[in-house]
C-alpha cells in the first residue's frame, strides 16, 4: 500500500481511483488532494467523461452485433463434441446413410456412362439398309470411312426432274 | 432450438425416402436396354442444300458435314429445315420436304440399340422410293440425291430412342 502526498499530482493514482481500485487510505489521500488541486479535478473529470463515452461506443457496438451465427456455431460444436463423445458406434450411425448414398452415386455413374456415352469409334454403320425399291435412275449406298454414316444417294428419273423445274 | 430440432426430424424423413427414390433410379439404369420395352421413338429430320455455289457451312452442320466435305465436292452446306417427329411403334409420321417432296417415316420395331423404320418418299402423288433401314440409336442415315435450287438436298435422318 502506497501513500500519497498531498501535493503530488499523478494521472497513474487518479485513473486507479476512478476504478475503484484504490485502499481507504490512497483513497482518502487522493480525495484530500482532489480537493486542493484544481488540474487534478479536471483531469479527473476528463477520465470520467473519456470513460463513460467508451463505454457508450462500446455499448452501441455490441446492440450492433448479431448474435444468432454464433449462436448456431457454439450448438453445432457442442452437437460435433457430443459425437465424439460418443465414440466410434455414433460415427457409423451417422454414416448408415452416406454409404449407401455413395454405393448408389457409383451405380448411377457407371450405368449411365455406359447407357449413354456415345462409342468414339463406331464398329457398326450407322443404318442397315434391308430393302429399297423406287423409280430412280441410280442409287449409291456407301458409308463414311471414320464415323461409318450411311449414306443413300440417288438420282430422280428425269420425267420427275422436269417435272420439278416445270413447277 | 425448436426449429432446429424440426429441420433434423425433417431431414431424417427425406434423406431416407430420397435414397429409395435413387435406388430406384439405380436399378432402372442398371436394366439392359435390351430388356427395356421401347415404345416410342424420336426421329428428326435435316434437309440440307448442297451445293457448288458459295462457300460456307452452316454452323449447326459443322459436326455432320466434316465427313461429307472430304467425300462430296460441294463448297455450300445450308440447313434448310429441321423437323422432329415423336412416334410410337407402328405410328407414321410424315415430314415436309423441298420441291413437294413428303417423307413418311414409320418405326415398325425397336430392339436392342436399332429401330426397323420405313421410308417412303413422295414426290407430289407419286412414291420415288420404299425402304426399310435398322437405324442406330443415335445415328443417322443420309439420304441424298435430289436436285433442288442451284444444288442437291440432303436429308439427314436421325433416330434416338
């Protein structure tokens, strides 16, 4: 415990006294000085006012500030602890679900790439062409060397070509 | 807390019912195509002007017409029309086609990866030709020949089912 002179001035003492945090006898010191010193007095209402207006700003800040996230992250912490807790048979329950989940993602994907992925290199033409029969002068069927599309040329007889440039 | 808990008891409910519904899905696609009836059957047809005068692909064609530039000697590939047919087993459908022509397409069969189609084109009230083809799914047939314009038309015919 320090005593205080009565005619010393210390910005140190007065903030402490202020807190609250000063023994009878500092206290009773820095009242007697207070009450002689006129720098002092200002000074310490400076702090009381510098104090309370902090402690506003704070205030406001804090109104300002929503809550309800953290609320939820300090729940799901909780929630994530209380699995552990648990041990290994609560990691498997919550796992009942994503497993079959999973196996049947993998069925999907490979029943559908080879449903419909198209084959890069068709091993077959793309149409058979079982019968054809018309009035034509000539018909070609051939197929494209690398993708094997079917190709059916022909040439009209040429009474119907006429008969379309007449038209 | 309350909402919580209500959002949790939800989630069990669907995730459940979500995965029968996947396993489903899963075991629909696992089927063979063969074994799966096919009723229905998408055919489109694309009528394409060929010809020696100017120069250019249609941009829709690009993929189709690669192949056909290095067989034909044409410098102009333009899409006419397109038209799309949606028919079932045994239903004709008839397409639209330059110079009074009518294709009438008819799916008789669809097995496995082919569909038996028949096409029969006319010209005004005369048939020009019959045909029966296994068109592939997903393949196309082209059928060509008839002068048009300054050119020769191309139909594409293509099956998907």
């Amino acid at each position: 415990m320090t005593h205080v002179q009565s005619n010393s001035c210390d910005d140190a003492l007065l903030i402490r006294y202020l807190d609250g945090d000063l023994g009878p006898d500092e206290k009773k010191g820095i009242e007697d000085h207070l009450q002689r010193c006129e720098t002092c007095r200002r000074q310490l209402a400076f702090f009381s006012d510098f104090s309370q207006d902090f402690r506003n700003h704070v205030q406001r800040e804090t109104d300002r500030v929503d809550f309800t996230p953290l609320e939820k992250e300090v729940i799901n912490k909780a929630l994530r602890q209380r699995y552990y807790k648990r041990g290994p048979s609560s990691l498997f329950a919550s796992l009942k679900f994503a497993v079959p989940a999973a196996a049947v993602a993998c069925l999907l994907l490979f029943f559908s790439y080879t449903r419909f992925a198209v084959d890069p290199v068709p091993t077959a033409p793309s149409a058979i062409i079982n019968s054809f029969t018309g009035s034509m002068s000539s018909v070609m069927i051939f197929e494209t060397p690398e993708t094997r599309q079917t190709i059916l040329w022909y040439n009209e007889e040429p009474d119907a070509e006429s008969e379309h440039h007449a038209s | 807390m309350k909402n919580r808990m209500r959002k949790v008891s939800t989630m069990q409910v669907r995730l459940p019912v979500l995965l029968f519904l996947l396993m489903l899905a899963g075991l629909w696609m696992s089927i063979p195509t063969a074994v799966q009836a096919k009723e229905r059957c998408r055919i489109s047809v694309d009528t394409i002007l060929a010809s020696r005068q100017g120069s250019g692909v249609d941009s829709r064609l690009k993929q189709d017409v690669s192949e056909l530039q290095n067989m034909f000697n044409y410098t102009s590939y333009q899409l006419l029309s397109s038209k799309t047919l949606n028919l079932k087993k045994g239903e004709s459908g008839t397409v639209s086609l330059p110079g009074n022509r009518r294709l009438k397409i008819t799916p008789h069969n669809i097995r496995e990866n082919r569909a038996d189609i028949a096409l029969q084109m006319m010209k005004k009230k005369r048939t020009v030709f019959q045909s029966q083809v296994q068109l592939l799914n997903r393949g196309s047939l082209f059928v060509g020949g008839p002068k048009y314009e300054n050119g020769n038309l191309i139909f594409k015919i293509s099956g998907s089912y």
